[in-house]
C-alpha cells in the first residue's frame, strides 16, 4: 500500500516465559522496523524467538516489555490490520474451500463476501474449489487456501509462521513464486519467519538473522538483487554465504564463492 | 470355470442372519435331544407361532408404540439435557469444578438403584419411567460432549482469536463442529443406553402397555413364548433403531465433515 500503511516497528522488546518457577528469557532487547509494503523474512535456527516474534505482531502475546507498534499504534490483540498463515494449513475440516476463505468474513453481506471468496480463490489460482473439501487438497493447495483466507480479509500486513515449512522441495520452490507474485500483486507489507535461508533471500528484502537463548537480533542483511531471482546466481551465493557465516556454517574459504 | 456370481448386498445380508439361523438351529437341536433342562423351553417354530398370533391382535404394535414412545421422549430430553450440561462443563472450567464431582458419584449408582426411590417419590406413574430413560441417555451424552468440547484443538481456538469470533459465535462456528464427532458418538451411547433400561422402566415401575409389560404378562403367565417374543421384539427394535440413528448420524456428519466423493 502506498499510503504508508502496513508499517511495523518494534522498539528494545523483551520477553520471558515461566518455566518452573524461573523466568526463562525468550526475546532480548529486539528492534526492528518494517517499511510499508516491504517483505522482511526473520531466519534463525529452533527456539531463536521467532515465531514467539511474529506471535506478538500477530497479538496473541500480550505479556512484554518494550513497545511493539503498527502504524504508529500499540498492539492490542490480534485484528483485521493483519492476516496470518500458519505452518499447518489450519483449515477447518468441516468447512468447504469457499467457506474456510469466508470464515472472516461474517460481518459482510453474502454478495460481497461471494466476491470476496471467488476473488481470493482466482488469485491463488484455485477457482473452481470453492466446494471442495480440505482433505481432497495436497499440501501446497491447502497452503494456498489458507493465504487466500488470511488475504480476503485484506490485511496491511501479512504474517507468515514458515508457511512452506511441511512441504516437499520443488512444491516448496513453486509456492516461493507465487508467494512473490502475490506481493507484488497486493503490494502489502509481508513478514515471515523460515529457517530456508534460500527461501529468505528469494523472496526478502530484508533478512532479519536471529540466535537463540536468548533471542536476538544478530544481524540484519538487505537484499537488493533485482526481481525475479535466479537461486543459483553469484549474488544471491554470496548473500547465502554471508548468513550462513552468522550461524557458524560457513565455509573455512569464502573467497570460493567470490568467482 | 464359471463362477457364481454374488452380489456384496446379497453377502453382507448372508452374512449378518448367519449366526441367527446358526443360533436358532441350536435352540432346536437343544429342544431335538430331549435335554431336561429344555422341558419348558418351546421350540422356535413355537415362538414363531406366538408371533403370528401377537401380529394378529392390536395389543401387540400397541405394546411397541407406547414402548418406542416412550423411548423417544425420555431420549430426546436426556439428550437435550447431557448436550447442554456438557457443553457448559466442557466450557467453562468453574462450573467442571462446580459439578464434575457430583456428577460422578451419582453416575456410580446403578440405574436399577434408583428405582425404590423414585417408585416412593412419583409412584406407578409414566414420569419415573420417563425420568429414568432420560437420566440413562444423559451420562453418556454428557460425558461425550464435555470431552468433545475440551478437545477441540487449540490450534482452531487460536484461528477464531485471530479473526476475533467470540461468545456464541465460537461455539457456533469451531467448538461445536470440532465437537461433533465426540457428541455423536455420545447421541449413540445414550440412545442405547435409553434402550436397556426401558425394560428397567418397564418392568419394574408397572404400566399397562409396553414390551416390558409383555415379557412381564408372560412371567406371570409361565408362556416362556411369550417372553421370548418379547426379548426378540426388544432386540430386533433397539437394533434397528441403533442402525437407524447411526445412519442419520452418518449423515449429518458427512454433510458437515466429508462430502461424498462427486
């Protein structure tokens, strides 16, 4: 959105759980700020905090210190503001494709929540769906009915919780296409949490690298490659090998990948 | 080589009244050898004879249709009643701490158990019969929904957070639904529950017409036909009304969890 909606802007957050009686921190003094319309993916390995992260922007963690701001506002709750996909589909089993993409809809008329549902259907390439059941879809259809639901309620930010994180390889690689082309299509601020860190940079402007225990921002790497891009280029190499040096996975020469 | 050519209908009937007609031709094996213990037992064509009569005579359908009567309207307000009470259980953990622990030890005491009580409080009168048909069908129901109502996923619980549905429109759209299952396997329970203790009901709260009455009438009357008609009756009805249910059952979940593959 060009109106500068949909931003995010996160100032010195800090979270702890209870566990057993001891306070176990989970996020330290994180700071981030998201542009409108920016698509910003956070990487790091299991129980960096990330996905508590996106909990928080999401509004289902409400217990922190620090501030954790969109469009200027406090984070109440979760809201209209921001959709979210989850890692499983979470489709409701007993609803029809058409009236799981309707399921946050209720308060629209039938009218416009049927153009809402077949509108969303199309743009995630599933029309002619709608009366199908999720258990007659693959993953990667069931994946996609679940960003139609969370886009018909036309969020400014889209929250993603590895969203391709159950599926197999080339399913995975085709879903990163079209997770893109839907950006570029609504133009809306999307933000994800993946441990692919090809996936991150395929698809980021941002990558956000987090490491654990606990959680903090480690670094922060622009990607400025020009669209579409080309998984096996020398840049997006170099940028690959640029975080995997975050976590310590690097190469002992690194000048290899500097042909 | 040509093969004899059996439909799976024509199988899945031979096989169900198999161990029926295996059964009956033991009764009359039994009844063949002269054994002692078989001098008062009649045979089956004996009790098939009987059911002709009773076909012939109004009493009979009259029997089963103030039984099947009664059936329903106990069931349908045990149902009613264990749907709602499992729902508020299952959903608000105050009123779990509130009521589980009287529902339980009261759950303990037989259904047979109440009956004195109930004679001396209601007397010979259709409510206790009615009461104790719905108290059946209500544990089953109850139990089944509250499980249901606390197992739904909180993975769906946090999707209705995310788009704000709340209140009755929770229960509506996810809790019930993610439920159904369990309380349908809670409407099956109870309904056969219902069934068994109608003879309960029947029998030891004396009425004029019913089943229980039948076997009853027979008791006094030492016609062992006559009660054999009457269990029969018993077991082929609650069969069919099972098979019944289970069906309606089916199909509502189908409609609401799996289509039928188009």
């Amino acid at each position: 959105m060009s109106d500068n909606k949909g931003t995010l802007e996160i100032r010195n957050l800090s979270k702890s759980f209870i566990v057993d009686n001891n306070p176990l921190q989970i996020l330290n003094n994180i700071s981030l700020s998201v542009s409108s319309g920016a698509f910003v993916t956070i990487v790091g390995s299991s129980g960096c905090g990330k996905t508590t992260l996106l909990r928080i922007m999401l509004g289902l963690e409400n217990h922190y210190t620090g501030e954790a701001l969109i469009d200027g506002k406090q984070i109440i709750g979760p809201g209209t503001d921001r959709g979210i996909v989850f890692q499983d589909h979470r489709l409701l089993p007993w609803l029809t494709v058409g009236e799981n993409v309707a399921f946050g809809l209720d308060k629209l008329k039938q009218k416009e929540k049927k153009f809402l549902v077949d509108e969303h259907l199309k743009l995630v390439g599933l029309n002619g769906f709608e009366s199908a059941y999720p258990y007659q879809l693959s993953g990667g259809m069931a994946q996609r009915v679940a960003i139609a639901r969370a886009l018909a309620n036309k969020p400014e930010i889209l929250l993603l919780d590895e969203p391709l994180g159950a599926l197999d390889a080339l399913t995975r690689m085709y879903m990163q296409q079209e997770l893109e082309r839907l950006w570029l299509l609504e133009k809306i601020t999307m933000i994800m949490v993946t441990h692919d860190i090809d996936e991150a940079i395929y698809l980021s402007d941002k990558v956000v690298i987090m490491s654990s225990r606990p959680g903090v921002i480690k670094k922060i790497i622009d990607v400025q490659l020009s669209r579409p891009r080309d998984r096996a280029s020398s840049d997006f190499m170099r940028i690959k090998a640029e975080i995997l040096q975050e976590f310590h996975l690097g190469t002992e020469y690194p000048f290899a990948y500097a042909i | 080589m040509k093969k004899l050519h059996i439909s799976k209908k024509t199988k899945r009937i031979l096989g169900a009244i198999a161990v029926p007609i295996v059964f009956i031709a033991f009764w009359q094996l039994f009844i063949l050898a002269g054994s002692p213990s078989a001098r008062f037992l009649p045979s089956p064509y004996k009790v098939l004879q009987k059911f002709v009569i009773l076909f012939s005579e109004p009493t009979y359908s009259h029997n089963i249709a103030v039984s099947l009567q009664r059936v329903m309207i106990g069931f349908f307000i045990g149902t009613l009643a264990g749907f709602l009470f499992g729902l508020l259980m299952g959903l608000s953990k105050t009123a779990e701490k509130i009521f589980a622990p009287f529902f339980h030890a009261v759950r303990q005491v037989p259904m047979i158990g109440w009956i004195p009580l109930i004679i001396m409080l209601f007397g010979m009168n259709e409510l206790p019969r009615v009461l104790i048909i719905s108290v059946a069908a209500f544990y089953p129901i109850t139990l089944n929904t509250f499980s249901g109502v606390r197992n739904v996923p909180r993975e769906y619980l946090e999707l209705a957070s995310v788009y704000g549905i709340k209140g009755i429109m929770l229960i509506r759209k996810i809790i019930i639904p993610a439920a159904l299952p369990s309380i349908t396997t809670g409407i099956s329970l109870g309904l056969a529950m219902s069934w068994s203790v109608l003879m309960v009901a029947e029998i030891f709260i004396q009425t004029a017409f019913g089943i229980g009455t039948q076997i009853q009438r027979g008791r006094d009357r030492f016609d062992i036909a006559l009660v054999l008609a009457g269990i029969i009756t018993v077991g082929v009805l609650g069969y069919a009304m099972t098979v019944l249910v289970q069906k309606i059952l089916t199909a509502v979940e189908r409609g609401r969890v799996i289509s039928t593959v188009k």
